[in-house]
C-alpha cells in the first residue's frame, strides 16, 4: 500500500486517546509482538469491532426473545411438534442420500 492510499485510510478515522493501567498495555503490546496485530491502535480497533459484532447478535436474540414472549401460546402438543421435525429431518437425510 502506498503512502498516498495509507493517508487517505487513516484520514478518515477519528483519533482516541486511551489510559489502561500498565498491565492492559502489557498485554496489548504483547498481542502486537506476537504478530496477530500490527500495532496497538489495530487491537483496539478489532476489540471493539467484536465487541460492536457481538452487541449486535445479542441485540438480534433479544428482538427474537421479545417475538417470541409476545405471541400467542400455540395449542398445538410440544412432542407432537418435535415428532414433526425429527421426521422432517429424517426426510431431508433420506432424499440426501438417494441423489
């Protein structure tokens, strides 16, 4: 990558100043020693992309518990339902193996 290309990426980012205690800047330095990382700034930046990755599926799951804790209660026999699937299953497994 160029000089050029390089400046037009870090422009657009935002800087942040960061305190941690000498034993989280020993670590983050560690991880960049180890090669995974290519310096401290690109740790920070992949911890907080997972953490942002992870508020999102949390969030997801949550929208999808709400879903389901507002719907109706189905009348329909729990183990009859499980009795459906498990066939579905054994059908999907069955054509499988005769293609």
């Amino acid at each position: 990558m160029t000089n050029l290309a390089r400046n037009r990426i870090f422009a657009r980012m935002a800087q942040m100043n960061v305190s941690l205690p000498d034993q989280l800047k020993s670590w983050a330095e560690q991880r960049v020693a180890e090669g995974r990382y290519s310096s401290t700034s690109d740790y920070v930046r992949d911890l907080v992309r997972r953490d942002q990755e992870r508020e999102e599926k949390r969030r997801a799951l949550q929208a999808a518990i709400d879903e389901g804790l507002a719907s109706p209660i189905s009348d329909r026999d729990p183990f009859d339902y499980l009795d459906e699937l498990r066939a579905g299953v054994r059908d999907a497994a069955g054509s499988k193996d005769a293609a």
